[in-house]
C-alpha cells in the first residue's frame, strides 16, 4: 500500500497576508483562475493595464527561453473598482484557461514524476486532478502577479518600488550586485540579468541544456526602495520572515537570505555590523547595509536586499525511473516543449510577492496610531 | 530630525500558529516572560521536567562558552493542566525574571547601538523599552522553546522527532551532514555540534575571538524525522514557507535553506531529481532526498532537512562609533561578559519553531477528513 | 461638511469562517458576484443541482411576494472540483449579472436614503458605489448561499440537517413553535411559513401593505438537527456566539436568541434548567431543550433553534425626506415594484449561515483528536 | 456509553479581536487567570487604578445581592507597559487565585448538573477540570474585564464611553430606556438599574428568591456614545454582529438585539426608518435612532444601543435529579450561598465586551487610508 491516507484532508490556505489579503482559486486545466484582493484601501487608481503587463511580463512563451504553452492570459476585474478605483470592497479578478484542452495528461492519472507533487498530493487528499499539475502547476502563480500588481499600485502610492533580477543561472552568476536603479533595462534581456555579459553565458547555457534535454536552476535578487523605517512587527512576523514565507512559497523554492545571509556566518561583529552616521538631512542612515535593510524585524529606511534560490525544473526530456500508484516501476520522458529553467519567468512573482508583504506591513504599521 | 513617526504604532503578531497556537510576551528586564498555548488537544501529558529541560539547554550561563547572566529561568504552568494532562483549555505559562535589576541601561537610553534594534524600534514606537533590549532582547526566545517544548510531546506522540545541531561556527564547518541518530551526543559539546573534530576548532575559534572582543555567527541544520506524507498545504503555507518564516523569526537569522538548498541552482534536474523506489514495505520511498523531504509543500515522509544561517552577534566588546537620538555623534563599546556566537544557545530555539510548525501541520492536515 | 472622513478605509472582513471559509465578492450592478470556499475536504460530490436550488430559493421573483428583478442567478464553478469531487483545493464560483443595466440609479448619486448605508459608506471610504447599493445590497447574500450550499452538502455527509421558517411577518406570529420534520411542505407556501393559518394573514398582511406603499418586517427561526455533543468552543467562540454573529451579518437583522431567548430573563432556574435523563440507548439527553440545544457554548445533541428578528425594508414607495451629501434637504420615494418584507426570502439566507458555522465547527472539533 | 468522544479536542478560540486583540488563559481553581492583549498601540497611558477598579465592579461579594467568594482579584502586569505607558508590545497580566482551596468539588467529579457545561465539555474533551467549573466558570470572565478595561483607555483617549445598565431582572422591568449621561449614579444601586422604583423592586424579587432557593435571569441593555461614523466592516464583520458575538459569548447569555431589536418585526418600514436632518453644524444626524446607532453595519455616529438576556442561574438552591458520566441517576443540590442573578456582575463584563469590539474597529478602521 502506497496511499497512507485517504481522502484525508484539505488545503486552507490560499488566503496571503494579514490587513492587504490576496485568496486565490485555480488550476492549471480548470476553468479560470484568480483570487480576491480584500484590504485595498478606498480611492487607489487601479490602473488596469499595469497588471495587465504584470501578467504578461510572467506568460510563458515570451521568447525562445521559455515555453511554448498558448494563453492570453487576459485577466477581467469583476468587483470592487467603480469609475477606476477601488471603492474598499473586495477587488475579485479571473483570468480564464484557453488552452487547458489542447494537452493529454491521462498518461500521468497514474505516475507519480520524480520531485513532482503527484505523490504527496495524493498522500494528501486521496486523488488529485492530475490534469497539468492541477494546483501544483506553476500557472498557480499567475493570481499572485495579479494579486502583486494591485500591491504595487499601492506601493507606488507611498513612493516604493519593488524590483527583482537574476543573479545567477546555473553556474553562470551575475558578477556584483546591483542597485534597484541598474535594473531599468531588464525587460529587454531575454534572462532579465542587468549583467549583460553573464547574461549572454546564461542564453548559452540555457541553449545547451535544451539540447541535452535537461534543465537547471538559478536566483533571483529583489530590491525594495523607499521603504519608511517602522515596517515590520518585533517577534514572529519580523519583515524577513514574511518575506522568507512569501518567497519560500513559490514553486521550486529552495532558499532564502537576506543581507549578507548565508555570508553573515563566517563574518565578525566588527565588520559585518552597520555603523549609523547622519543622513546629511538631520536624520540618521546605514553607513553599509549589511543588514539588508532590516533590524529587530522592522525596516530602517535601507533598501531591502533579499535572494531566492531556485532548484531545477523537474521535469526534463530524459528517460527517468519512477513508479505508479500501484507501486509498480515505470519509466517517465516528458515530451515536447519546456523550460530549462524557470528563474526569467519568475521575476515577476517574486516582486509580486514582496510587494504582497510590503503592502501588508505598509497597511499593519498604520493600523495602530494613539 | 531622526524620529520619522511618533507614537505611531503597534506590534499585533505575538502568536504563531494556525490551530496549536502560541501568543508570547515578556521583555528582557520586565517582570516575567511568557506564553499562551492555545490548541493543544485534550489528553497530553504534560511532562514539566521535559519542558524545563528545553528551557536549560537555551540557559546563558551553561558553559564557558555562552553569556553569565544568573537566571534560573524556572517555568510555572498557569492553567490547561488538571492531573498531569492537558484539557483542551489554554496552558498559559511564564518564567519570572529575576536578575532584572542587576544591570545598569542608562547609557544605551538615548544612543542607537549598530546593527541593533534601537533605532528601528523608536522609529516604529516613539520610544522603547531599552532595558537590555526590551523585547527585542533575545530573552524572547525563552517563550518559544517553553512553546516549542510543548509541541514536542504533541509529536513525540505521533512518533516525530525534531533534532537540530550546529553546522558550522564562522569559517569553521561540520566536515558533513549528519542524520538524527547521530545527534544523541551533542549536548556533552559546549558547541552542539557532532563532529568532534570541528567542534574543536569552533571552540578554538571562540576563545581567540572573545579575547579579541568580537564576535561571529554560525548555521545550524535542523532535522526533523517521523513526518508522514501529507503535512503542509499546497500554496502559501507549503511547509518549507512556515518553516522559513518560522526560522526566519529568530533573532539574529539571516537565511534559510532546505534540501540542496543553494547548492540547487548550479544543479541540473537530472542530478537533483529525486527518484521514486519501493521502499521494501509495499509503498513507496525516494532514493535520495536533495527535495529536503518536502514536494509540493507537502512532506513526503522522508526526513526533513533545513539550515539556517545566523548573523555575528552585534554586541562586541571593541569601540564603535554611532549616533544617538538627538542624531549626535557617540562611542559605544560593551563591557562585562557577552556572547561570541549564538548559534549554541540557538539549537533548541530552532528545534522549537520547527516543532511549533510541524505539531500545527499535523493538526492542520488532521483536521478535514471527509 | 457632511463627510467626516475622504477615501479613509476598506473593508477586509469579507471572509466567513476559520477552517471551512467562505470568501465573498461582488457588488448589486457589478460584473459577478461569487466567492471561493477554501478549507472544503476532499472527496466530497459537489451536487451543482442542489447549489443552484438553493440559490433559486432566494432568488426574487419567485412569487407574487417578492420583487421582480429578473436574474437566472446561474452559478458556474470555476474550480476545486474534478470528476465530481471536491479535491481539497479552493471551490471558486461565480454569478454573473445580467439584469444589471436595466436600472438608472443616477437619481441616487448623491442622496442618502433613510436607513440606507449610503451615507456610513460614504461616511467611511468617501465615495461609493451607488448602483443599486453597490456592496450592500441584498444581492450580496447570494454568495453566503452558495457557500451555504456547500456546506450543506458537507453536513448532509455527517447527518446533519438545517432548516428555516418564517415565524412572523409584522404583527402576524406563527401560533406554535414547529420542528424540523413539520418544515417539508414549507417551500409550498409564498412566505415560507408551515403554519397555513398564520400563513394565509401574511399573505393578507403584504397585499395590504403593498397597497400602502409601506413595509415591515419579521422572523425566521432556524433549527438544526443531529448535531452530535461537543461542536464549539468554550470561551469567545462558543457556538451560539459564532450562530450570532452569523445571523446579526445578514442585512436588516436587529435580533438574535436562542433556545429560550429574551424569555429566560423572566424564568426561574427551576423550571429553565433542562434536567438530564437516559436517552433509552445507554447515553444520557436532556428532559427539555430550554437551552436550544448548546450548554456552555457546545452542543449537548438536542436541536439547536435559534431565532433571527429583521426590520421592515428600507425601501418604501411613499415619499420621505432626506438630505444629499451635500446637506441639502431633498425628498425621496422609491418606485417601481420592491419588496414588502425581507424573511420568505431570508430564510435560505439564514440557513447557510448556520450551515457554514456548523460546518467550520465541525471541522474545528475534528482538528485535535490525540 | 454517554461518552460521544474521547480525548477529541481541543479549544483554540480563546482570542478575540483582529488587530486589538485579547487572548485569555485561566480556570476558576487554577492557579491563576490572566490574558495576554496584543495590538494596543505604543503610548497609551495605562491607567492601573482605572484597570483595577473595573475588576472590582465585577467582583463577587460586593453587595449582599452577590456571591461571597473571597478573592481580591488583584491585577498584576507583565510586560508592555514603560514608564506607565503602553510600549506596542504585548501586554500580559495575571490575577492569582487565592480562594481557589477553599471548596471541594470531588462530589460534581462525575455528575453532571442540569444546564451546566459538565457534560458538554466531558463530551467535547473526554474528561474536564471540574473544579468549580474550569475553564467553564464565570471566573473566566475576569480577563475579559481586564482586557475590556484597556479598549476602555483606547477609547476614551478618542472620546468614545461605553456604559451597560440593568434593564430587567425576572419580571421586573425598568420603565423606560436611559441615556449615558443618566447611568452616573448605578454603582449606588446594588442592582446597577437606574431606575430607582425597578431596582427596589429587583432587590425584593431577588430577596424572595434567595429564600426559595432559586434563581432568575435579566436583561443589560449598553450604550456606546462617541463612536465616529464609518466604523465596522460591511459583510461579516458589521459592527453588529461582531458586537452580537461578542455578548453571545458571554456565560448565559440567550440573546441579543441592538436599535430595535425583536421589537422591528412588527413595525413598518414608514416608522421605522430614521429620516435624516442638519445636525445644525453643517452635518448631518437621524431624527430618531431605531438604527440603533448602524446602518449597513457601520456606525453613523449617533448612540449605539443594544441589550442582552440572560438565562437564570443554573446552580440553584433545591434538590434536582440528574445523572452522573454512568448514565446513573442522582440527585443534586448546592449548598452554601449562591447568586440569584448574574446581570449586575455583568455589567462591567458586557461594557468590556463592547469595549473590545469598538477599539478593535477603531484601529481597523484606521488601518487603510489611502
């Protein structure tokens, strides 16, 4: 027996965010997907064809580095805005499945695909829609970008600005960090790396890897700017923990740093601590900010600095072993058309996700003034 | 003018968990710490002198290598127990502090100390509890193991263990991975670590570094065995997510990472894939486990694997320049006996968020059978 | 100045429930109304049948005694279901409007009606959407009987049933209490009332009514049977208290009582205390059901009956005064066909908030077995 | 078998509010009862005495109209609180028990008493705290009190005044509704009823009761003056029905009605309505307050005004049967000196109820401006 439960259990949690919360709905064959935005303030300009753009800056089949699936991805806005803004009702938005008919997915009823969540889901729930992944599918991302696009219209309300890049692809990184103003031009790199030279070794790997029918990973580096000091709560939901769950949920995942993050270990307290000298504007700054923008929990007016690392895309064009839901052997070869890599698609998800958090804290932290 | 907002806001996050819930309070030279346990189910044994060994083993004081402050850090259970069980009431518990008055904070009053959360906590607050860190202070963590104690026998009970070690201390490293069974001996290292020839060095490291005055930070990896398949839910509460904000939570954290972590972007999915075998018993099992024990966000039953890297103490015992409230220019330097690492003291504090996380998943996923 | 407040708030309570949760959007002339049902377990058949008959109960112009806006109130499920089952993943819905084009509310721009929520919804986001309410008209409750329906459906699973009548319209009462097996023949009746005699005066009662342009009001008891011992928490979420915010969230609800209700306060202990006997099966039951089924704020396994008062519609064919939003005085007077009484058509309405209770409780108390 | 369950659940609501929220801990003879109220904002002046004060209203044995538990019900604060101010952390504080010795329960060990929670809680958690009634006593409500007395500070810090009043015992009536600035003087009353002629009535019915050994109910009718239009939340979250739930979970308490109430069935809309009109300051107020103070579940700015019922008590003073967790028949009878009636204790109870509803909404309320 494989199955250690039974229609077991449920998933209730596709609710993010505590004030600014986005529920979403949807997998990758049914019908549409979406969500609910509740919490957006009265009277925000929702500018329509910025989260369109949004969408569209996550479609797959951009270019040739991504794939090839066919969907407009046209999201419509049901509720919550009247003559252009939002009226502080819930703002529900669905983008419709086109293509969901156009892929047979019967040939994985049964398999479960290494480092997939065929297996967990149906340890989970019994049985799965199987169709595309279901809710597994990373087209799940699609209502966090629309949901993150109405977080960044509020963001940039209050003169934040959340930008993501990446750093490395495979073996290839980027070779110095870079500042949220650097980033201007990386919607025309076809990796979004603002290092054009290590941006061309990544197309060169991505090339290769597609011919050798296997696939790799990479990180993506997110800057938010203009963040006030005070944002954050002092204990559990210390900004970069909400930042570290809102990354570590997306798809392929695999860690999370902050600041120095996994240099701060081998530092000493005398070089990696952040001498605070005057601003020149009657206030205080961060000499360095090794601390990525954030201390105690709480913002300090830095940019916050965070990376995200992403594992290999599962699923490859070489013959794999696996087994059924019988427990028998059998040998997996996806077909086709997939991405090497997902990192230049998911750019946009992590800013969508951190403008999430942002907005959250942005909306907790003037919650309670005496 | 270096206070942004005045009187402005409010910390509403002191309770972690979804259905077993903890709620903390306490400061570090209040009149006691402490916590509320809500959702535990009915019928556990309470083993006190269980809980008040968790909360020896984070104690300053317990070696040469950790901080002098004499608190005996006694808990008192306050309510939920009758008869040595719990009843499904709220267990509220508190450790009263003791050496509260033995220090002298008048000087860090005004002055922002580096890499602190002085200046953050003012700017969110107006003003602040500056008794040796107030609740910032990493006393805090007293309520979480207290929390996290709990949460253990809840597993225990569902035969899961949760066993954290440390990895590395600055620039020296465990020469490799460990697995549970091999984590019985670490509380005879004044380090915590399992290799006993790393653990050497790490010592080595400390003593030349507490002389010197400084300090340095440390990763610990954190396993936890026993997890059926199942727990987690599919999109923002994947498990590795609440095990990221958990961890990301502690003070002094600045990444997270589980499975190959940020080995897996230079990897190729045909290496990090893991393979699906029988598991000898008539179900199923992964050959290798680079997934971390985690796909989809749902444990998969083999162990579950993370690390979490820890920044160098900010408080060190050299001169260092900042500024104080007013935005003047101040030399600070810290005297008397201070830490050189956390990351030690940190093991059962990173064991009980963990725990926290899975004894609320094991619940959360038991919760919706059909 | 009328308007204390500009652009000042949203809402973020648009979400019902703690494991089984209901998430509603949707305003009375927008594009949809719909919600998504997160937290439903798995494997349970989504009977799409039953969901929409529940929605053709409330839906207007079912009779001469209701208003005859013409919507087919067709609900499409957008996801979460597959071959039938719910999969354990969010159940989106959604109700597009039809008919919304067909009114001019224009005339209503800037006047507050009496007793309306035009002038708090202004009061609080500074503008609102006018068309035929926008988000607080009844056409909101649509969702919560969607919801409700799902529920429903889940209870069923468990042997739980939830009915509703009418007990009084205006000064016409039901001249007996009835229980639950008596309620079969009710939806024969235009107000929903099983007492035929009664039901005939109400009938007479809204004719005349109608005649005078005027309005009134009345009440629905709901009872809930086979509800086993042990649903509900025992301090703020005692289950009538969560039945009472439940039904106190339906619009122009003034009253709530359960079991004896605001007679009690004149009863004795004596003769109101429900005396324990042999249920004749080896378990123990009560005598009476003075307590409505729920002692200590858990169900004891009688029925739970609980009885809602609402207020006569707002909405009244004679001309009233009133002021716009600019504090001029102004007169207003419906016209067209409208509602006379709001409870023939509550009464689905007050049945899905029971249900959705029961069954977030249900699962709440399956969450914490040892 | 009269045991449904056995070590089913667990309670894990004992935290009410969203942003101002108050969790609570404590049984009647446990060691101490007490509550942690996280989400105050930073700088409020935390008013001891005041807190004090509001505890003592509620304390038995303050008239010979109430029970004679000598407890002196002395708070002491944990944590949030600096230089007399709040600090934005949690605020934890605890009341010890000290009469808790005094009384032996091993007869109500395994009986259940009529209408009490004995055998709903044995149902729910396999076995209880039947010490003076556990979780389930009055006794809980002291945190409520404490909790209550903070959202009072908030609230008068924004000119808001909660004040309840008794406005029937048994069949005794007050004569008329009362107005906040007429409640000054009911602390005199040992019935805490305005109207002097009903409370020398209330106190002769309650003397001839305590006499037979029996008990009787009342009804508390609270008014909330000072509340800004614009707050609750227009779906679930209307500011009735989080104040519905609110008092519906306070102990004996059947039913709830605000404006009015179970007496708007009856009327027409024509009456019912309130018509707008200047408030003479270039705003705008309703000529009559039917509302109650709400309309579409948000404050309009006149007095919010609702009453609760409460059951008689259920301990009386003659013999009743009942049976024990066998399913044997007994027969009970309280000894000693008991309460005839809970409402004038709850008084202070039902305005700390209301008292966290509003601050929570206040703070909600401010938490989204644009």
């Amino acid at each position: 027996m494989i199955l250690y439960y039974t229609y077991l259990c449920t998933m209730s949690a596709n609710t993010f965010g505590t004030i600014f919360r986005l529920t979403t709905f949807g997998e990758s064959h049914g019908i549409a997907l979406g969500g609910i935005i509740d919490g957006c303030p009265a009277g925000l300009v929702i500018d329509l064809e910025f989260i369109q753009n949004e969408l569209n800056r996550r479609r797959p089949g951009q270019s040739a580095m991504t794939s090839p699936r066919d969907e407009s991805d046209t999201i419509e806005i049901l509720s919550g805005v009247f003559e252009g803004r939002s009226t502080g009702s819930p703002i529900a938005f669905e983008i419709r499945n086109k293509d969901h008919h156009s892929f047979d997915y019967d040939h994985l009823k049964d398999a479960y695909r290494p480092s997939h969540a065929d297996y967990t889901y149906d340890s989970k729930y019994g049985f799965r829609d199987y169709r595309g992944g279901g809710r597994s599918s990373a087209r799940e991302t699609l209502s966090r970008v629309a949901g993150g696009a109405v977080a960044k219209l509020l963001l940039q309300n209050s003169g934040i600005q959340v930008k993501a890049y990446v750093s490395s692809i495979g073996e290839v990184n980027a070779s110095r960090d870079f500042t949220i103003d650097q980033l201007d031009e990386i919607e025309n790199s076809p990796v979004r790396c603002p290092d054009t030279e290590a941006s061309d070794k990544m197309i060169e790997l991505i090339t290769k890897l597609k011919l050798e029918g296997d696939t790799t990973g990479g990180t993506i580096t997110c800057i938010i700017n203009g963040v006030p000091p005070g944002l954050g709560e002092p204990v559990f939901d210390k900004l970069q923990a909400d930042l570290a769950k809102a990354a570590m949920s997306i798809n392929t995942a695999k860690g999370f740093e902050y600041g120095e993050g996994f240099n701060a270990p081998s530092m000493r307290g005398s070089t990696h601590n952040d001498i605070f000298v005057s601003n020149g504007e009657g206030g205080i700054k961060t000499a360095t900010n090794h601390s990525g923008g954030i201390q105690g929990g709480i913002s300090n007016g830095s940019d916050i600095v965070f990376k995200v690392a992403f594992k290999p895309i599962a699923t490859i064009l070489q013959s794999q072993p696996s087994v059924n839901n019988k427990g028998e052997n059998i040998v997996l070869a996806a077909k086709g058309r997939h991405d090497v890599v997902v990192v230049p698609r998911a750019v946009p998800i992590v800013e969508a996700m951190a403008a999430l958090v942002i907005a959250d804290h942005l909306l907790r932290n003037r919650s309670s003034r005496l």
